[in-house]
C-alpha cells in the first residue's frame, strides 16, 4: 500500500503540478526580484549592459537549469529520489574512492546556502514597503517572518505544498503578465536571444566577467529543485517547469525593456529596485504582499531540501545521527529538527550581520557554485559508467564545467564582501562530515572479524553453565559482519570475556543500508539449529530505522516457521506459557589505551569521539526498545600497542 501511495504521488496530474509550484520552484522563482537589480546596480544603464545580462540569464536557464536539471539530473534519480547524494548513492557501486568527496563538498555548500536563502529572498521582498514608506524598519519584519517559516516546518511540506501551491501560480501568473505589458512598449529586447550579446558583455564590457556573479543567482534554486525530486516526481516538476520558465523569461524580458525604455543613459542606484519598477503605483501594496510570499516558499524549496540531503546522508553513514520526524505518510516528507533550528539560528545571524538584501547578494552564490561543480563531477561519473559514447560525456561534462566554473571565478569578487561567510559554514560542514566519514572509515578497516565455527562449543558449553547467572532468554547484537561464518571480535569479547553473558538463544544481526531508495527485507541463517541465529536485515536508505520493530516481525515469522520457541525457557515461566525475553547489546567501540597512535589518528578519534557526544544514540537510531538495550564499552585497536620495554628485576 505505501508503494503504490508513492507511485500515486509522482503521477502527472494537475494536483500534482500545483504542489510541484509550491514546494520545486519557490527559490528559483523568485530570481526575478533581485537578480537584474544585482545585474545593473551602481552602474549606467546601457543597452550592451542590459541585453547582454539579459542574454546571459536566457542561456543560463537554457543550460544549466534546464538541460543539467531538469533534463539530465532528474533522469540520474535513484528509484524516484534525487539530490546529490542520491547521484552518490548511484556510482558508490563501483568503489571509486575519491567520489565520497564531492558528495560531503555539495551536501556542505548546499546546507551553507540554506543560510542565505530564506534571508535575501524575504529581504528582497519585504525592502518594496520603502517605496511606500521610506521609513519603515524592514529587519523586525524579517525576523518575525524567519521564525513563523521556521516553526511551520513541523507539520510537512504535504500541508506546505498544498497551501503554498496556489499562491505561487499566483506569483508565476503576476510577474508574466507584468514582464509581458512592458515587453509590448519595447519588442526590441528580444535580440537577447541571439548569445553573441552574452558574449559581447562578458569580454567587451568592462568588468562584464565580473557581472556573472549576479547572473548567477537566476539559477541558483536549481540544486534544491534536484533535492527535492522525492517530494513531487520527475514528470510533474518538467510540465510546471516549461510554465516557470515561461513566465520567469517574460518577467526578465519586461524588466529590461523597462529599463532601455525610461533609464537609458543613466546611473542605476543600488537602492531602486529595477522588479518592482515594472509595477504600477496602485499595484504596489498587491505585489509587495505577493512577493513575500513567494520569498517564504523560496525559503521552503531550501529547508525541504536540506532535510533530503541529511536524511539521506544519516542513511549513508556519512552524517551523525539526528532526530527524523515524519509529519505524514506522503513520500519525502520529512522533518529533522536539529538541521531546522540549525538553519534557523544561521539565518537570524545573517539577517543582523548583514541586514539588507543589498549586503547580502555578496555573500549569496559563491558556495552553491561549489555544490554545481561537485553535482557536475558526479553526473558525469555517471555518465561515463552508463557507456555513453565518450565524446557525448567529454563534451558535456566541459560544457558544464566552463560554464559553472566562470560562475565560481567571477563569484571570487564576493568573497571579501561577504561569500566568506557561507564558505565558513560549509567548510566547518565539510569538516565535520569528513572526520566523521574518516574514523569509521578507520574503525571499519581495523575491526577484526573470527571464525565463527571456533566459537561455537564454547557457545553451546556457556548456555549449559548454570554457574553464570542468565542474561536473557534472547541475547541479540549489531554485528558489522555480513555472513554467518565470521562474527566481531568484539562481540566475542563481550560474550566471553568483558562479563561472561549466557542466553538460551544467540542472535547476530546485520544491517545494510542499501543504495535504493525504498524497501526492506531479510535473510535468516542457522548457526547452531534453534539456538544461534545470523540475521541479515537489508533497507533502502530512505525507509526510516525501525529495527526493533522489523526484528519482532523476524522472529514472529520464525516462529510460525518452527525455527524457534517463542515461549520463556524459564520453567515457572513457561509453565505460564510466558512469551520469551529479548536483550539487545549495543556495542561502543573505544581506542585501545596501549594503542600508539599517529597524530592524524589522534585527531581523527577525538573528533569523531565530540561528534558522536552531540547526536543521536544508538539505540534511539535504530528505533530500538530502550528498556531492553544495554550499551557496553569495548577496546578496539587500530594501531600497533606502544613499544615499552620493560623488565623485571629482583
């Protein structure tokens, strides 16, 4: 039932498209309102400055949002789900070790630009009331906004979509019809078409490079589009794509031909806002009131997507474990309220460290560049595994790369006015990602794994000793070997050694989170019939961690099986018919104290020992009964025991 609910949702249908309007396309929809202003700011409106930006616009959205994203991203999804590391998930299969790299690097940059989003988009919108009242404090109003945006997060992007929907086919409709009624006053723009003006700004203006940092931004919600695939469906997010994408070129067609129309000639002041001088005076208050609300939907399409992209990185194992709710029932609906106060506290710093759009354009851009180039270099892996014929990936792979890679140099110029700030955020991000990625790469390499066949009379003999007092009538832990031949040695060692446990039946059981999306399903084996059990439980990285709940649906199946006694092996229990107890081990890891430790281990240990102190436990993650988990603490050696020599003496 659940299945078919998903393939329901990503049906084309007109439901469909609408709820696509309100949660895909809010931040690229909202472009318009800054930026051809970020385009002519501070400079003399001129006909090679405004259709060659504009030229530039067109075939930005031609290139990159359209054919990269829409076209070619969406078609690299795994099983309905897109986002970086969804494209990550897709080529991890062929053990290339550096491809985990421009995943954390884009996972980063696009949780920094979740920063800057909400903030300049609502900015941008709320800065109109100053045409009506040059007075009016507009950072009170920002806030307030940031904090009703933040706490709606909780009931679902479902509700969100379903509200948000409307209004933004609203906006769509608006800035269409406004761009059109100029357009007719100034047909002419439409030589912006042909990319030899595009060309001519870029190497014949002066400073024209430079203005690709304001280009920029017209497509910057494209990586948040790709994000949020899961939510809506490739189908539904390409029909309402050719709509936005009409009416986004008919609103930049109108604010140009407004400007060659009444400013030629003259200096363009950073203060004017070239969007809402398309707008008649009596429509100020409608469009101002229009325009905010299409910047909190800009805001939504970032804040769905950072909650995609670190669900599915917690799957992966290359995030910490944080707390995941899921509002409803509907495919991608998700909400992590760690990652929603993080984002929070980061844009309310923002809006006071900056507190106009203006400031802000500066800091916006330079790190989801970043993320374009690294989505770029795993598309392209991609592409290249999938055997197309390699002149087709050579030249599309340099034709994204030139582009996006212009994109990053001219966004350069921002970095002292600003873009430090959202590369400050996105490099601690990387960080910390990369540690975390790094000590369980260590911890994994230098796990032992034994025989498990040379442990088996010891097993048969302690379930036997009545001399040990029992720990369980079910004794279950988390191994990280994957076949019934070999088993932990740590769990070896807390069976046999850290304190005896004796249990009337033995299970082992291992997880893999597997590169599809959706499902669950698991494998039993019989170590010794009846009494030890190797489990392997397999689901996909979306499906939520409820292995205490699958396990229980295990065991009943096994039992209707005949494999095992469901009863307590406790006699005056048993003479009851009493259901059997169940104890879950949860082994901890910690660094040998002999271990001589390099630096870099050093470092990496310590850092992964804080992070583990801040997120979610264990037991928690995996949706285990915690009144029946214990945790121990177990020595691992990752480094050869320190070299003392010492000797007895009388």
């Amino acid at each position: 039932m659940a299945e078919s609910y998903r393939n329901h949702g990503h049906k084309l249908s007109a439901a469909g498209a609408m709820i696509t309007l309100g949660i895909i396309f809010g931040d690229i929809g909202t472009s318009p309102i800054y930026v051809m202003n970020a385009i002519v700011s501070s400079h003399t409106i001129s006909r090679d400055l405004v259709i060659g930006g504009l030229s530039c616009i067109i075939w930005t959205l031609f290139i990159i949002t359209t054919f990269k994203y829409v076209y070619l991203a969406l078609n690299a999804d795994n099983k309905g789900e897109g986002g970086i590391f969804a494209l990550y998930a897709l080529v991890r299969r062929y053990k290339v070790k550096w491809l985990i790299y421009p995943a954390i690097i884009g996972c980063a940059a696009l949780i920094a630009d979740g920063f800057i989003t909400p903030p300049i988009s609502i900015a941008s919108a709320i800065e109109g009331l100053k045409i009506l009242n040059p007075d009016i404090p507009t950072v009170p109003i920002v806030l307030a906004i940031l904090v009703v945006l933040f706490v709606f997060q909780q009931f679902g992007t479902k509700v969100v979509g379903a509200i948000f929907g409307p209004v933004m086919l609203i906006w769509f409709t608006m800035i269409g019809i406004l761009g059109a009624k100029e357009i007719i006053l100034n047909p002419t723009v439409f030589e912006a078409f042909n990319p030899k003006f595009a060309i001519h700004l870029l190497v014949a203006y002066p400073g024209g490079f430079w203005l690709l940092g304001a280009v920029f931004l017209c497509t910057t919600g494209g990586e948040a589009l790709y994000s949020d695939l899961g939510h809506c469906g490739k189908q539904n997010i390409r029909v309402s794509w050719a709509f936005v994408i009409f009416t986004l070129l008919l609103c930049y067609f109108g604010q140009s031909a407004h400007l060659l129309r009444m400013y030629e000639g003259q200096h363009w002041p950073e203060t004017q806002s070239t969007f809402y001088s398309i707008m008649p005076e009596w429509f100020l208050p409608i469009g101002i009131t229009i325009a905010t609300f299409a910047a909190i939907i800009a805001s939504q399409a970032l804040i769905t997507g950072c909650f995609t992209l670190v669900n599915e990185a917690m799957k992966l194992r290359l995030w910490p474990n944080m707390k995941v709710i899921y509002p409803t029932a509907h495919q991608g609906q998700i909400y992590i309220p760690g990652i929603n106060w993080f984002l929070f506290f980061g844009c309310i710093g923002v809006v006071l460290l900056f507190k106009h759009s203006s400031n802000m354009e500066a800091a916006y851009g330079l790190a989801i560049t970043i993320n374009m180039l690294m989505t770029t270099a795993l598309l392209t892996y991609l592409m290249y595994t999938q055997r197309r014929p390699h002149i087709i990936t050579w030249g599309l792979s340099q034709l994204f790369l030139t582009i996006e890679g212009a994109f990053f140099v001219s966004n350069l110029l921002k970095f002292a006015n600003g873009g430090w700030f959202t590369v400050l955020i996105a490099a601690i991000l990387f960080f910390g990602m990369w540690v975390f990625y790094q000590a369980r790469q260590l911890r994994k390499k230098h796990i032992d794994f034994v025989e498990i066949k040379d442990y088996i009379a010891p097993l048969k003999e302690l379930m036997q000793d009545d001399s040990i007092p029992k720990e369980a009538n079910n004794l279950v832990y988390l191994s990280m070997a994957n076949d019934k031949s070999h088993i932990d040695s740590n769990i070896i060692y807390s069976i046999f050694r850290k304190r005896p446990k004796r249990a009337d039946i033995y299970w082992f059981v291992h997880v893999d989170i597997t590169n599809e999306p959706f499902g669950a399903s698991y494998a039993v084996e019989a170590v010794v019939p009846r009494r030890v059990f190797f489990v392997r439980l397999a689901f996909g990285f979306k499906v939520d961690h409820k292995v205490n709940l699958m396990f229980n649906k295990i065991v009943e199946d096994m039992v209707k099986n005949g494999e095992v006694d469901e009863l307590s092996h406790y006699p005056s229990l048993r003479k009851y018919n009493m259901p059997a107890d169940f104890k879950f081990i949860i082994l901890n890891t910690r660094v040998a104290i002999d271990d001589a430790l390099s630096p870099f281990e050093q470092f990496i240990v310590k850092g992964y020992r804080f992070i583990k102190s801040i997120s979610l436990s264990t037991a928690e993650d995996f949706g285990l009964e915690l009144t029946n988990v214990e945790e121990e603490t177990v020595p691992i050696r990752i480094a050869a025991s320190s070299n003392i020599d010492l000797q007895r003496v009388k």
